[in-house]
C-alpha cells in the first residue's frame, strides 16, 4: 500500500511540473523592440527611490558596525529618512503637489525617529523624534506659500 502511495504521488508531481513548467520552456519569436515600446519609460523615474533604499543601506551598515539589530534599524531610518529628504531637498520637481508634502513629511519623520531612538536610547526619544520630525515637516509645509496659484492682485 506504501508503494502504491509513492507511486501516485510520482505522478501527480509530474503531471504539475508538466502542466507548470512546460511553457516556461517553449519556444517563442520574440517580436522586434520599436521606440513605441519605450514610450513613457523614464531614466530618471525611480532615482527618489533608489536614494532612499541606497540611504538606508548605507545607514544599516552603519548600525551593523556600531552594534546590534537596534542599532541597524535606528541607523536604516536616519539613513533613509536623510537620503530621501536630501534628494527631495535638492530635486524640486519630483513630485508634485501632495505628494511632495507626503514625502517631505515621511521623510522627515523616519529621519527624526531614528534620531530621536539613537539620541535617548528608549522607545520615548523614537516617538518624540517621529513627532518632531514629521510635525515640524507638516508646519513648515504648511507655511510655505502656495506656488501654483498667482498672487492676488490689490487695486491701487
């Protein structure tokens, strides 16, 4: 009866790897690749991104070297939070709008939590940090003029 199971399951393996990976080996033409293909592909598009993730790479090696995992992940949020702030800072039209606020604000507030974490070594410091960070972010957004509408003109 055991053999007989071992059997049935043989099959039935082979059945899926057929029914799976069989078109994965097939063989296709591949059509030519025109401009139209690489419309809208931009070469800038994910540099925000890869600042930040490169950012928070950087800041976890850093923790690593200085001590254990607490110190890695505060060092990931210093790291990231300041290299998005950095590209956003020196990048005026990244985003538009919201979003840009969002990021500031995201950016700011990881910035300031593992500051915050790394200053005062307790869990108190990380969420003064994340409020002063990502709230004083949000006021500052706040108060900035609003770029996209024309002043308002007075009559003499």
């Amino acid at each position: 009866m055991v053999g007989m199971r071992r059997v049935l399951t043989y099959a039935i393996c082979l059945v899926l790897l057929l029914a799976f990976a069989a078109p994965a080996f097939a063989q296709r033409r591949e059509r030519e690749v025109t401009a139209r293909d690489l419309d809208g592909v931009r070469r800038n598009r994910y540099r925000w991104l890869t600042s930040t993730v490169g950012g928070a790479a950087i800041g976890a090696g850093i923790g690593i070297l200085v001590g254990n995992k607490t110190e890695m992940v505060k060092g990931l949020l210093i790291g990231g939070g300041g290299g998005s702030a950095l590209y956003l800072h020196s990048h005026p039209r990244t985003f538009s709008g919201r979003q840009r606020d969002w990021a500031f604000i995201g950016s700011h507030a990881a910035l300031g939590t593992g500051a915050g974490w790394a200053i005062c070594g307790c869990d108190d410091g990380a969420v003064a940090g994340f409020l002063i960070g990502g709230g004083g972010s949000a006021w500052w957004r706040a108060s900035l003029p609003d770029r996209r509408r024309p002043p308002i003109a007075t009559n003499p």
